[in-house]
C-alpha cells in the first residue's frame, strides 16, 4: 500500500509491484494535478504510474510513453498554437479513451482499472478521489496559479504563499481507497513532492482520519537528497513555505500520520524528528535494483515497526 | 462556386482554386457524414476539403494528412478497443481542436474557416449548415444505419433501401453560404456521390431555394464514368434507390436545379438528359493536370451557358 505522486513514487511504485504479490499491492495517486486541454481529461501522475508500473514509460524523462511521437503536437503548431504540454501520439490514446469514458459517466477509479489493466498492470492504482480536486498555489508575483499553469507553464519559478486544494472539502476518499487503507498492514509514502503530490492525497476528506486509525504502520521515504528535491521544486517550495527539506522538516510535514522516517544518507547529519525511528540508506533510485532496493529495504523496516 | 463532397470533390476544388482568385471561390461542403469518436467531433468532407485544397492530403488516399503515423491508433489497439476509423496522429490535431472550439460555442464555419486560414487556404470553405445534420441509411439487411456505420464499419455493402437526412428540415443555411450563392456567377456541382455527398448538402433547409433562385448557371459534373463511379458506392447507391446512373439519371436526379451537364467521354452513349447541354470531355482526375483542365473546362462549359 503506497502513497505516490509523479516520477518519485512511480520508481518506488514500480520497486514495490517487484516485491509484493500484486492483489497485496495498491497505489494509491494523486489527482489534483489534472486538468483538461483541448477537451482531454489529463491525469499526469496516474499516467506516470501507470506508464511506469506497465514498463512503457519513457526512461528518460519518467513520463510520457516510450518512443513516443510528436506528430499531433507538431500539426497543432502548424495551426497556428503553441502546446505547452507535451501530449504524445500515443500518450493521447490514453487521454481519449479517459475523457470518453468519464464522459460515459465512468468514474476516474474504474477508467484507471480498464486502463492498467490493459496493460497488464496487476496491482491496483487508485485515484486519491472520484472527485475534482485542484492544486493552487499563490505566488506573489502572479497571483493565484493552477498546478499546471505553475508546474509546466512556468517551470515552478515563481515564488509561492500558498498551496491549496481547490474543493478539497468536498471529495471524498473512494470505497477502493478506504478498503485498501482500512485493510493495509504497511503504508509507505513514496518519496514524491511533500506539498504538491502528496498534499493532495491528504486533503481528500477523510483521508487524515483513515490513516490516523491504520491498523498497520506508516512510514514515509524522505523526497530529499542533501536536503533538495531529486527532481521538481519540493525542497524549493518547502523553504517558501517555512518547512524544512530536512529529515526534522519531512516527519514535522507528517506529524501525526508517520510512524517512521526513511532518510538518505546525505541527510544523516541534517536535523533529525527524534521521536520517531528513522532508517539511513541510498534513496536516490537510478536503476531498477535501485528501486527494488529501495521498496525491499522500506518494507522490512516498516514491517518491524509497530504503529 | 461549388457544391462538394468528399475525395472527388476536393479534387475539382484543388482545381479551380488553381484557376480563380481566392476571394472569388467558395467551396460548399457537406457536413452530414461528420460524427464523434472518442469524443471528438470529425467532418470527413470538410477535412478531406480541407488537407486537399491545403496540398497536405495523402495523394494514395485522398483523404488523411501526407505522411500521417497512427501511433494513437497503435496504442487504443493495446487498450483493447477495435478503432474502425483511420485517425491519423496529425489528423488528431484538427478533431481536436475543432472540438475544443465547438465546445467553445465556435461555429463550425468559424472552426472551418479557422483551420484553412492557419493551412494557407485561401478561398473560402464553407460548411453547408452549422447545424446538426446526419444521413442515415436504411437498409434491408442491418436496418437503419448512421453514414460511417454504413461507409466505414460496413464497407457500404449493406443493400440501402432509402437514404434520409436525420434533423434536415430544422437545419438551416448559414449566412455565408447564403451570400455565396447569392452572389455566385456560377455554381458547379462537383462530381461527388449525388445521394450521399450532394443529396445532405440539398436537404438544409432553404438550399433547394437558393439554388433556385440562382443569378448565374449551375452545371454538375457527373460522378460516373462508363455508368461506374470512380470511388465509392454511388453508381451501387443510385441502382438500389431506383435512380440511373447515366446522364440522364444524374440530370433527373439535380431536375430544376441545373442548367448544364459535364459528363466522360465514356458515356456519351449511354441515355442523356436531352432538356439541358451536355458537355463531353474526360472526367478522370488521376494528376494535378487533369484537376486544372476538368475545373477549366467545367468553368469555360458553365460560364457560356444561360441559367
């Protein structure tokens, strides 16, 4: 049972469905980066676990589809617009057959379960919410952004006041989601983005309260390296926000909801939570054996935890 | 001026846009073969227009983009879904954005004019009728089917019974194909299928009327040669509903409408019309040449006559 945003979580995801039997495995994403162009529902971090976990995700950037093409948005240019999201050939078959089939009044769960299974993914990955949920964040320069409009449109180079989720009050957890969390003896949350990928997964109402009463430990594998995010702005943002992209900073960002803390080794001397066990080891996850690694060494220090 | 449909028509049209000033050439297009897949709204008769009159439509075909992949078709194929219609990954671009635009509250003579203005088009492509209209075809096999259902699925294999126009008498003509007209020196019906291509773009409400009234000849080149069309199920169709495929069956079936007949040499013996001017010539548009010569003459032919 994980907890993942985009690229970071969909390595770990990918570690995990290696190690774990896959009706013993769900994952579990984040949603409130979607958004809609020219029509399309796009669920960027469902795609990058998908992508991933079905091994055709394109290795060199850890979204999109591999050997993808360009065709469509090249067609789109010559029509005079300027994409600002990369939209693959085939990635978009993915986008048409979501957006058709919730036009049909299918739910984003069961659009996700058709679509993973497909392609032959055995575990089960769960929208955070059927609902819509959206990522805000304040900037000061430029007022109140969308997720994508900050995230891919400005590179997430504006200063930021405050991240928020638009309807978050309003969505409910799933009935897949509750009964994996109810039922799970671990949950691990993946080294994704703190505030943008993991932020969104707790503000779906009712999840605080599912993970509080987990009858299993949780832990969390630190997004940081050196105390900077791997990839996007985490330990950016973190600062922005006065948190720490220390181990301290992670567990705090956690408080109440962690029962242990997996931390990289450039970390180990950083500012520590103190009242919660924290495993030392190599999180940076390069290769395959890199994830697998990973997921083994998070599981069997979960696995001795107690909640 | 003129009236067409699909592959031949577009052929004619690329050759009179060689021969007349843009702004003094209107191409009318039939619009009751579009449909949704997946969500987007597609016109085959405007986009075979479209690619052809913006010299990017695959010359093997006639219809598509030139060198188009089907990387998206590939990949709906791994979802599992059986795509029955050749969507290219450019072609995408134009569904796409057409959609988005539509849904927008963008007519479809803005979405048309939009696209061919951004393709370097320059005369003017106008769809018959901004609104809904659909050909349904019954048959004595597989009862009533919708155009691409009968066209695409079926191969227009089923034996029609009657061809009819779903939601005709509450379509009406826009206004700019109203002004094109009625201001038209000459109108050329393009040697298109006369049921299916024509026959919609005669059943908006009020374009029987125009026609009438016209200020200047029309003249239609007839789709068949040696009584066989050149693509398609005409000659099949217009046998099934009781009609000729001669001459003299194409000038009864435009009765009041034209004012002259181009056909091929290789039915100069079969039963003509006898009530209008016939002008016999090759009708074939194998080369770019050809295209120019046919609108050339059909223009010389059409441009004598007196409405």
């Amino acid at each position: 049972m994980a907890l993942a945003g985009g690229v970071g979580g969909a390595k770990l995801a990918w570690g995990a469905a290696a190690l774990i039997a896959p009706d013993k495995l769900a994952i579990v994403g984040n949603v409130a980066d979607d958004f809609e162009l020219y029509g399309l529902h796009i669920s960027p971090d469902l795609d990058t676990l998908l992508y991933t976990l079905a091994g055709v995700a394109n290795p060199a950037t850890g979204w999109g589809v591999d050997g993808d093409t360009r065709q469509m948005l090249d067609m789109l240019t010559r029509y005079g617009e300027a994409p600002w999201f990369g939209l693959g050939d085939r990635d978009l078959a993915t986008h048409l057959l979501r957006t058709a089939w919730l036009a049909d009044g299918v739910t984003l769960t069961e659009v996700t379960s058709r679509l993973a299974l497909a392609l032959g993914v055995g575990c089960r990955l769960l929208p955070a919410t059927d609902d819509l949920l959206r990522t805000m964040i304040d900037t000061r320069a430029m007022g109140t952004l969308g997720f994508q409009e900050y995230f891919v449109r400005h590179r997430w180079q504006p200063v930021a006041e405050r991240v928020w989720f638009q309807r978050g009050e309003v969505c409910r957890v799933t009935r897949q989601v509750r009964e994996a969390l109810e039922s799970a003896d671990l949950i691990v949350i993946a080294p994704s983005n703190p505030v943008l990928s993991i932020g969104p997964i707790l503000a779906v109402d009712g999840m605080r309260d599912l993970l509080a009463k987990r009858r299993g430990p949780c832990i969390v594998i630190s997004p940081f390296v050196a105390g900077r995010a791997v990839k996007g702005p985490a330990d950016k943002l973190m600062r922005e926000l006065s948190l720490e992209s220390s181990p301290r900073g992670v567990a705090q960002f956690y408080a109440g909801l962690i029962d242990g803390l997996v931390i990289d080794r450039k970390d180990a001397d950083a500012p520590q939570p103190g009242d919660i066990p924290v495993l030392v080891t190599d999180t940076l996850m390069l290769t395959g054996a890199d994830k697998i690694r990973l997921a083994q060494e998070a599981l069997a220090f979960g696995g001795n935890l107690k909640k």
